[in-house]
C-alpha cells in the first residue's frame, strides 16, 4: 500500500473499498457498485473487489454486467472459498430468469431513477400511478393522497404495520386494494400501508404484491418479470 500513501490525496483501493462496504450496509446498492467499480479500476488484480462488484451489480438486476464480474474474479484465480461463492453465484444468474415471460405470467417496462427501479401499476382499473420496486420490503406503500382519492378502506387485523422498505422503517395504517395491476398481472385486495414514499413515486411494490410471484429483473431490456408461484 506504500504507492498510495505517497501520494497523500490520492484515493486508494482499500479506501474505495470501505466506502463500498458502508453504501451496501445501508443498502445503497447502486452507491455500492460505484465504489467497488472503482476498486477494481484501481487493483484490477483483486478478485475480492470484482467479486464485491458483482454482488452489488445483482442486487440492482444488472444480471449480465454482475455474472461478466463474477467470471472477471474466477479468472484472477480466488481462493478456494471465494471461487466457489463466485460459482454458485454465476449459476444462479445464468440458470435464472427466462427471457421472456411464459404464457401465465406478465412483464412491464422499468424506469431507472437514482439507481432504483420504478414500474408503473394500475389501481383499481382506472388509477395509474409510479411505484418503486423494492423486492426486500415486507408490505406495499401507497402515498395517503393517493389512498384518499381511491377511497381505500381500512383492512382487518393490528394496526398499524410496519413494513421495511428501502428508506427504512416506517408505520402506518393498513388498506385494502380492490385491484392492483402490473403490467398483464393482477392481484385483487391486496395489502398495502398508507405512508408517504417520497418523490417521484406514488408508492414501493412490496412482498404483499411480489411475493407471489418469482421475480425477474431484466436489467438489459429494463423489464420486470413475474411467474405466478402458484398456478390455479
């Protein structure tokens, strides 16, 4: 690490790296890919930062660039752990995910914004609105003006719910949604809480929608893939 050091100022791998570490703990995955992307510029010979670089990649759905990282860290030759991490890694990437949806699923066009992905739903067969995608949050959110236009009525059970989403821990009211709508995939009486999401979005699609179905993000073609997990 002397090279570095003398030259003061200059970031250094090791520097990038931590940085990494500290945007994935906060699951600031795209933030994450930046600083590990500039690890390996810096010590491209570290497949420890390419296979970091590859994680971090999967978790944003950019599925080709991360199993590209992951082939890039077994060519550096990995110790004996991290290869096999790497290989089941690459396997999953490339055994999951069909190309296109099968005939009793459904598939809609993605935005990206601030390294986040946003799918446009339909609420109630006349609403349509923006939600971010956020495959780790527990419940759906929807923004209250939105809920009020709707006319949604408050669900059975506790209240409030705490979903998790990626902003983090929040509360709120629970309501029913007598139809949401992704793309050809529709889910009647769905939960949701009433919160406020932030700009630009209406709303996150959480596990109350996704979590019946498998989920695939086409990061290339900037699609989200669904297959119903259980077929009536």
């Amino acid at each position: 690490m002397g090279q570095w050091l003398a030259f003061g100022g200059s970031e250094s791998p090791a520097r990038a790296y931590s940085a990494g570490v500290v945007a994935w703990d906060r699951q600031d995955y795209a933030e994450a890919a930046r600083r590990w992307s500039r690890a390996t510029a810096l010590q491209p010979d570290n497949p420890y930062f390419h296979y970091r670089l590859a994680s971090a990649l999967s978790r944003l759905g950019q599925r080709t660039s991360a199993a590209d990282a992951y082939r890039l860290a077994l060519l550096l030759e990995p110790p004996d752990h991290l290869a096999r991490l790497a290989k089941n890694e690459l396997v999953r990437l490339t055994d999951d995910a069909p190309p296109r949806p099968p005939a009793d699923g459904g598939s809609v066009a993605l935005d990206l914004a601030n390294g986040v992905w946003i799918v446009p739903v339909t609420l109630n067969g006349v609403r349509s609105a923006r939600f971010l995608l956020d495959t780790g949050a527990s419940v759906s959110l929807i923004a209250p003006a939105l809920a009020q236009r709707l006319s949604l009525s408050a669900a059975d059970g506790p209240q409030p719910l705490q979903p998790q989403p990626v902003a983090g821990l929040t509360t709120g009211p629970a309501v029913r949604i007598p139809s949401l709508r992704v793309g050809d995939v529709e889910i009647r009486n769905t939960l949701a809480v009433v919160h406020d999401p932030g700009p630009p979005v209406d709303g996150i699609l959480g596990n109350t929608f996704l979590g019946r179905f498998r989920v695939t993000i086409d990061s290339d073609e900037k699609r989200l893939v669904l297959v119903p997990l259980v077929r009536d």
